[in-house]
C-alpha cells in the first residue's frame, strides 16, 4: 500500500524542520554566512499539478549525512549510558543509611532539607536554619535521594537501549533495579514521602520533600518499551503498579501531598507532571486527561505574567535556576496536555500568560549572560538546560529568532556546560512521542 498525502507531506514537514536544525548548527562550506536560514529549495510539481517544495540534491545530501552522524552519535551515548547501568552491581537500597528516619524503620526514605543549616550559636545545632539558595553539602550524608534518581535513569536508559538494540540483558536488568527498589522485601522502599526533606530536630519531612520522586517519568516512559522482551516480568510490574498505587493514594490524601499540589511555585508544577504520569501508568486515563488540561491551564494563569516573567521562580535567590527549572516543568505539562488532545503549548491565558512568553522573556537575557536581570540571582546564568529548550521551541513554534539564539549559545554551552546532543529528545517529540530524554 502507498503512502499517503498526508503521510509524505508529514515527512516533508519534519524533515524540513530537521534540516533547518542541523544546517544552522553544521553549515557546509558554501553556506552563506550572513543568512543563517537559507536554504536552496526547488519547487516541483505532481501529477496532479500541485506544487510542491524539495530542498536540492546537495542540501539533501548534507541532511542525510547530519542525520546519519546525529542518529550514531545518540546511540552511541544512550548505550554507553545503559551499558554502565548494566556493569553497576552496586546496591540501591532506602535501607542502607547510615542514619534513620524518625520512625527507625529503615525501609522509609529519608532526604534531608537541602537549604538547612545548623544553628551555629546552639551546641547541637538545632532548630537547623534557612539558607535559601545555599546548599548544605551534609545532605549527601542520606543516600536516599540519590539512589532514587540514579535507579530513574538506569531504568530509562535500559529501556531506551533495548528499544532500539533488543538486547534483552537491558531488560533483566532493568528489572532486577525496579524489584531492587519496589519489590524486594529486604530492600524496597515504603510508599510514601513522609521523611522526604526532612530538617534535623524534626518529626516529618516537609512537602516540599515531594519533590524528589518528580523524575519517575523517566522510568514509566520507558517500562512499556520493554514489555515485549522475554526478560520482562510481568508479575514484578504487577506489584510495581500496587506500588505507585499505594505512593499515590498517599500523594493524593496527605497533608504534605496535599500542601504540595497547592505549591505557587516548581513545586506545584511538577507535582502535576508527577501526578499525570503516575495516573497514565495506572491506567486512570480518563482522570489523566482532565488532570493534565486542569493543571495546565492553572499553572500558566497563576504562574507567570503578561510579560512572561515568572514570578514565583524571580523571587528565589537563585532566580535563573528555578525560572528555568519551573520552565521545564511547564513544557512537560504541555507536552502531556498535547498527548491527550489538549493544545497546551498554545493555550494563552486570560490576560496574554502563555508558555512561548516565559521563553521570549528569558531569551535576552541567556544571550546576554544575564546582563540587566531584575532579580537577585547568586548563581551563574547557565545555558544548558534553556538550549534545550530553545530547540523544542523551534520545533513547537518555528521562530526562527530561537535557531538565530541557538547558534550563538550553543557553541557556548558546549565549551563550558557540556552540553549533550538532543537529537534523541527532539525526533521523539517530532513523531509524537513522550519527550522522552528531553527535560531532567
């Protein structure tokens, strides 16, 4: 059967846009310097007498070439990545702290409040004190939270590499971290939060705490990419879901669950990207679908201005960090509101507030370095994390001023932030996708 209309002027869109990305970042000799979006496109016509654009044989080839270089270059990353998750056989385990929670039951996990210090003038230094923006590196004393976000990015990048390998040793042991950490009575972690950025001296956590289990996306993205392997255990996954189950009826019902889904601020945002996800997994599509639209719309009406500043991140001492921080956020939440039919990139607020504002509005000053920014920032004015959303920006909304910003920060970023390669993260929103390793 022959492809469609449709379907051929589909890959005509993406391959075009894909072209304009990789021309702009890879120009070849004969590019000209002083237009940085030309392109030698042909017109042609079908047998129908339509028209219609071809970019030229040499340009084409270049594309294909840049592809081809991108594609390798990913793989190679992402299987590198998986195949030192698959020779970890370090444990992660809530039960190897050398410190417990109030409770002393080893099995809740504990992560300690990241701006809190000792009061120097009390000899145990407690109550601990607030240092917004500054953290206290005694924090790395509790494993919890780190064994948290590198069990994340082990399943995911197990997943990823056996999506495109079929290497079914990913998925053992992909497996093998999600019963390490769920499942396994001698290692697995209570269902809940309640120790989660918890402050020396007192009986809980705080809701903030919450916040920790924000990147689970990254591993129930990639679980039903492993499913059709002869590894997978289905009935592993069947008590991970009583799991989540469980994690969520306590996310849903507790005061410090509560109190965070009520956050202003990242906080709030990313307990609804949270939220959505667990919903999906669990297989409550239709409470996902009206979540996602709800928290969508609320979060770009009460977080950010007209102007697109966003001012619930601008108040924070390190004002760059959580203006880009919350921005991620607020593309997941579009990203999940398109996957259910509501188009959230888009949707613009009673009085102008939309995603593509709070973008505009930090772009000046991430090409600047932060010259002129309002706000007390006591950080650097990194790029890394905004690049990346500069190019799904591009690809959302074809503003060419993001591909002109991208050729002067990106270079930057690559000397001084180690900036990965997207490719992954933007051909899996191109196709429709999840964002998949986009935003972390």
């Amino acid at each position: 059967m022959g492809l469609s209309n449709q379907t051929i002027l589909t890959f005509i869109i993406f391959g075009t846009i894909w072209f304009i990305i990789l021309w702009t970042l890879f120009p070849p000799e004969n590019y000209v310097k002083d237009d940085p979006l030309q392109l030698d496109i042909s017109t042609v016509y079908d047998i129908n007498g339509n028209p219609k654009d071809f970019i030229n044989g040499r340009n084409y080839a270049n594309y294909l070439s840049i592809l081809r270089q991108q594609h390798h270059q990913m793989l190679s990353n992402l299987l590198n990545k998986a195949d030192k998750a698959l020779k970890n056989d370090s444990i992660y385990s809530v039960t190897l702290k050398p410190q417990l929670a109030p409770s002393n039951d080893p099995h809740d996990y504990m992560s300690l409040a990241r701006y809190f210090w000792p009061d120097p003038t009390q000899p145990n230094g407690l109550p601990y004190m607030r240092r917004d923006g500054y953290t206290n590196p005694e924090i790395e004393t509790v494993k919890d939270y780190s064994f948290l976000r590198k069990l994340f990015e082990d399943v995911e990048n197990l997943g990823f590499a056996y999506y495109f390998t079929r290497n079914d040793s990913y998925v053992e042991k992909a497996v093998y971290r999600i019963k390490e950490w769920f499942v396994n009575p001698k290692t697995r972690m209570n269902p809940n939060l309640k120790y989660a950025s918890f402050i020396k001296g007192q009986e809980f956590g705080r809701r903030t705490g919450v916040l920790d289990m924000r990147p689970v996306y990254r591993m129930l993205q990639s679980i039903p990419l492993m499913r059709s392997s002869y590894k997978w255990d289905h009935l592993a996954e069947e008590q991970l879901k009583n799991w989540i189950s469980k994690y969520y009826k306590w996310l849903e019902t507790t005061s410090l669950g509560i109190e965070e889904k009520e956050a202003k601020n990242n906080h709030g945002t990313y307990y609804d990207v949270q939220a959505i996800y667990l919903l999906s997994y669990l297989g409550r599509e239709e409470a996902a679908i009206k979540y996602s639209r709800k928290a969508l719309i609320h979060r770009v009406n009460t977080g950010i201005l007209p102007t697109g500043q966003q001012p619930h991140e601008t108040k924070r001492p390190t004002s760059w960090f959580y203006s880009v921080f919350n921005l991620q956020a607020l593309f997941l939440l579009a990203e999940r509101s398109q996957y259910y039919g509501f188009d959230g990139w888009n949707y613009v607020g009673p009085e102008g507030q939309s995603i593509k504002k709070a973008v505009d509005y930090l772009l000046p000053f991430a090409l600047s370095n932060g010259k002129d920014w309002p706000f007390k920032n006591i950080d650097e004015f990194k790029i890394n994390n905004f690049i990346k959303l500069l190019e799904l920006a591009f690809v959302i909304w074809s503003d060419n001023k993001y591909l002109e910003a991208i050729t002067i920060l990106r270079p930057k970023a690559l000397r001084f932030d180690n900036l990965e390669d997207d490719y992954i993260c933007i051909w899996s929103l191109m196709t429709n996708r999840q964002l998949w390793t986009c935003l972390k």
